[in-house]
C-alpha cells in the first residue's frame, strides 16, 4: 500500500511514454515560451534605453 517505485525510475516511465520532440519545436510548453521571448524583449529594451541615456548625457 504505501510501495512507490523511486523517483529515478517515475522519470524514466515518464519519459519512456512522451512522444519525440518534433524538429525546431524547442519549446512545447507554450507558458515557458511566453516567458522566454518577454525576458528577451525585455533585456534588449533595457539595453536600448541605457544607451540612448548614456548618449544623451555624453
């Protein structure tokens, strides 16, 4: 009643039965897409607004 296989074996069954991941599909989980490319956006803002500050007070 209270037997549970290990952790390392709950894995591999759990990824013994998961389909392949398709070419250039990187990000199945569409959450953690969203997060990515936001962090990206947000990155590449913060460098633009610094140097524009940084040129305008040069």
């Amino acid at each position: 009643m209270f037997y549970r296989e290990p952790l390392e074996e709950r894995i591999a069954n759990r990824m013994a039965t998961r389909k392949p991941l398709e070419e250039g599909n990187t990000f199945e989980h569409g959450p953690a897409k969203f997060v990515f490319v936001s962090l990206l956006v947000a990155v590449v803002l913060m460098h633009v607004v610094g140097v524009a500050i940084v040129m305008a007070f040069n």
